[in-house]
C-alpha cells in the first residue's frame, strides 16, 4: 500500500493558514496546540530542507524528519532574536506572521527549485507500508529509525505535559503609584487646605488565581479613602486616579497607601506605600526682583 504527496509545500502553507485562522477567530484549545508545536517544532524545518533538497535522492526519509526538527529548533528562536530588536517584540501575532512569513517564503523557492527538475526526480512524500522492504533493511538502520520515532514522540509528550501543566512561577501582587502623568514622578509634595493633589493607584495581579482586593488610603493616621470590591484574575491590571485634600496643616505628612489582600471575612494587610507631602496654609509666590 502506498500513499503519496506531491506538492507536500501547499499542505504545509495550508496547516499554517488553519492555525492563523484558528487562533485568531476560533479559539480551540487542544487544536491550536497540535497545531502550534508542529508549526513550532516541525514545519519551518521542514520547508527550509525542502528548499535546500528538492530532488528525490539528496536525503533519505529519515534524515529529512531528524534536519526538520533540528533545524525548526533552531531557525524559530533566530526569528524571535530578530523580533526581539523590533517595535514588535517577542509576542503572539509577530511571532505567528513571522514564522508564517519565512514558511511562505521557503515555500516559493521550493516550488521554484522543483519546477527547474524533471518531474520524476522531484522529491515527495511517499509512505509505504512493506513489511517484507522492513525486514530487509539493515540491523543500524532499523534501531536509527526506532529510536528516531521514540525520541519524536517522547519530545512530544513532554511538551504537551508541559503546555497542559504548566509550572507555576511566583506568587505576587504589584502595587504601585504613579503621578497625574501616569509616570513615577511628579507626586505632590506640597498642598494647601484644601487644596486637591492626585496620584494613580495601581495593582496587577500575578498571583496565578482570581483575587480580591481592597486599598485605604490614610493621611496622618486618618483615613481620606477607601476602594474595595476590586476583583482580578491572573494578570489583570487595575488603575485609578485618586484624589488626596488635606485638611490639617503640618510638615511631612505620611499618606499611606494600603493594599489589602481576600476575602471580606478573612482580608490581611498585603502591602503598603506612602508618600510624605507638606500641607501649608497658603503658598508663597516667588517674586523675581531685577
């Protein structure tokens, strides 16, 4: 029984069209994994071979899927390098239009190499299933082969254990205040009763689970302020502006900021940030005198 494909670089450009279309309109999980590592770990090997080998004699099967995943481990985190130096940086689309972009074009220049060779000398897929052609290959070759297929689905195996379970890193919540301008700078330092002075308050949770969380805000042990009911999952970011109007004069006046961490019935104090602002009761212009 044999089984052949032709033009196997239009399969390939296909299986990375579905994957395109998959992961931006059709978020299937367990088919965009499949389809994720061998877009990863095999294709872009592959054509980069089939463009370096067009003819059906310069490698033999094995030697083709062995260069396809060393090659395709090594070409797609140049790629991510290359990424890396861009306005684009390593994300999810650049990386999915890049890896694609280097298919389609190994894909043309293997076409254009086939197309220059006598269609009988061309290379395809064929798959033969003959037991006695199996028995007559040599001891070597039999073990290269089997220990070649155990290698293939062993790696595979690992990476599907290790995208289902993945490990989980440390466990934190950043809290944060920025000035009006959404920078590290310009905070208040110095109001007049009265007077409202603003800050942006922060929180991204990277906590790996949905968490709630509280802030109060205290000026000089009294508190002006108080968010609670602030729901976030993993790696989602909060942010609000807040007011802060003093009411007593004084010098160095501590504003703590105070994140609060659980539920109603079991919330702990989590992390705490303050600023010190002198509070007057009017502001002197500066006269310049010539």
């Amino acid at each position: 029984m044999k089984f052949e494909i032709k033009r196997d670089y239009i399969w390939v450009n296909l299986i990375v069209l579905i994957l395109i279309i998959i992961i931006s309109l059709i978020p299937i999980k367990p088919v965009r994994i499949v389809l994720g590592l061998l877009f990863v770990l095999f294709l872009p090997g592959y054509i980069f071979i089939a463009a370096l080998f067009p003819k059906k004699g310069d490698l033999d099967s094995i030697e083709r899927v062995a260069l396809s995943f060393g090659l395709s481990i090594a070409i797609v985190p140049l790629i991510g390098l290359i990424l890396n130096y861009t306005p684009w940086g390593i994300r999810l689309y650049p990386i999915l239009f890049s890896i694609s972009g280097f298919i389609l074009i190994c894909s043309i220049i293997t076409w254009y190499r086939r197309n220059k060779i006598s269609e009988e000398g061309r290379f395809l897929i064929s798959f033969e299933f003959d037991f006695p052609k199996w028995k007559a290959i040599g001891r070597f070759d039999k073990f290269l082969s089997i220990i070649l297929i155990i290698s293939i689905i062993s790696a595979i195996g690992m990476l599907i254990y290790v995208i289902a379970k993945p490990k989980i890193g440390k466990r934190f919540t950043e809290f944060y205040i920025l000035g009006p301008g959404g920078k590290a700078d310009n905070y208040p330092s110095e109001l007049t009763i009265g007077e409202t002075g603003e800050v942006i308050v922060g929180i991204i949770n990277r906590e790996h689970e949905d968490v709630n969380y509280g802030v109060v805000i205290n000026m000089g042990g009294e508190e002006i302020n108080k968010l609670s009911s602030i729901s976030l999952a993993h790696d989602e970011k909060w942010e609000k502006k807040v007011n802060i109007v003093p009411k007593e004069i004084g010098e160095n006046i501590k504003v703590e900021f105070l994140l609060f961490k659980g539920e109603s019935e079991n919330i702990e104090l989590y992390r705490e940030l303050h600023l010190w602002i002198d509070v007057l009761r009017f502001k002197m212009n500066k006269i310049n005198i010539l």
